[in-house]
C-alpha cells in the first residue's frame, strides 16, 4: 500500500452530488486530512476562480489543476499568477469551425465563465458528446465530458500532466499522492497518482483503471476512501 502524502481530488460528481451540492461527509474527511497534515489538491475541469473559492471554502492547501489540467496555481509562487499550460488558440480554431458551421444556430452554447478560461473552450453539456466528438475528429483537440460540461481542451495537456506539473513545482512525491475521481476527464488524472480511487458513481473507464472502487457515491465515496486508506478506518 502506498503511503498517501497528499490527497488530489476532483470537484464536480466526487465532493458534490449530480446536482453540483458540495456534500457535507467529503467537507469533514477533506478538513480532517488537512488537520492532519495531509494537503488536499482541487483537480476540476473549472476554472482557477472557481477553484481558489472552493479550496478557500473547504479550507486546502495543495494547490490547483484548473480547466482539465490547462492551469496550476499554488499560493507564493508564481507572483501569485496561475501557470497557463495549454494552448487555448487550439480550441479556438475548432470553435471557430463549429460557429462558420453553424452561425449563430450553433447547437453548443459557451459557458457563462468563457472569459475567465485560458487554456480551453467549454459548452453547457445539453447534449451527447459523441457528435461534438465526431465534428472536431480533424482539429488538434480533444473533447472532454466531465459530465457537467463538454470542453474543448489542447490534447498536449490532462489532468494527469496538470498534478504531476503541480508536485514539480511544490516538491510532492507523485508516487504518494491519492487521486479521487469520477468521470473520464480523470482517467489520466487518476493514472498520475501513486492510488487510483474511483467513487461508486465514476464511469466505467474509471473503475477499471482504480485500485479502489467505493461502496458509496459522491462524497460518501471520499469520505469512504480517506478514512479507509489515510486513517486505517474500516
């Protein structure tokens, strides 16, 4: 078993329910990790606004992956600036092709934080992402369903390369790190990691890359996991 140094998680159907509600079990094993001396990581497909809010709510420490692993951002480093790794002018050609398409009836509508994004472009998940995969099949992205969005991200960059960016910069051990996730914009973020966990709600392609499936959903999973393989609770 790996000695877990750190805790990396993802936001959105992990420490919230399918309705974006953050669940009260994953705030008190988060806080109690971090009590401990365990940092906790923010890895979302959100942006590092979004991100910084919900470490400062929950009160972590570790870090940011931001935008699907497009943007890092530690406090004290940096000049206090996030650290862009992805090539939004990648997406924007794609989108680009959808609006000449489609015109103003483009069927994918752009997310209201489109101006804070840097690395990526993101629509509302009111469809399927198959046939938005099938359009940009030629374009140098690649489409993620976080299943909350669809994002349109440079395929140089994931989750994955995001933490393993982020424990370079702050000197974390990779290999001691817990990942915790649920959809397959964390497939590489949960292959990163030293222990791969997926919570009883996290797709099938999650499942089968873990070494840990959850019994419980959402974050009755992370609470689950913390306790179980950080605090050698049954």
């Amino acid at each position: 078993m790996v000695k877990i140094e750190a805790i990396a998680v993802d936001v959105d159907g992990t420490i919230t329910d399918n309705k974006r509600r953050v669940c009260h079990s994953s705030l008190d094993a988060l806080r109690k990790a971090e009590a401990n001396g365990i940092p906790v990581i923010i890895a979302t497909g959100n942006i590092s606004h979004f991100a910084y809010a919900v470490a400062t709510l929950v009160g972590t420490t570790g870090g940011l992956v931001c935008e699907n692993g497009g943007v890092i951002y530690q406090d004290g480093y940096n000049n206090n600036e996030v650290i862009v790794l992805g090539d939004i002018s990648k997406a924007q050609k794609a989108y680009d092709f959808l609006y000449e398409k489609y015109g103003d009836e483009i069927p994918f509508k752009i997310v209201e934080d489109a101006d804070a994004r840097v690395s990526e472009i993101t629509f509302y998940k009111n469809m399927d992402s198959q046939p938005l995969k099938e359009l940009l099949k030629d374009f140098d992205i690649r489409v993620y369903d976080s299943g909350f969005a669809l994002h349109l991200t440079d395929p140089d960059v994931d989750k994955g390369k995001g933490l393993a960016a982020l424990a370079d910069l702050l000197g974390y051990n990779i290999e001691n790190i817990m990942c915790i996730g649920d959809s397959e914009n964390d497939l590489e973020f949960l292959s990163a990691g030293g222990f791969k966990v997926a919570v009883a709600n996290a797709s099938d392609e999650l499942k089968e890359i873990a070494d840990y499936v959850c019994q419980n959903k959402y974050g009755d999973g992370v609470k689950e996991a913390i306790d179980k393989f950080v605090f050698n609770q049954e």
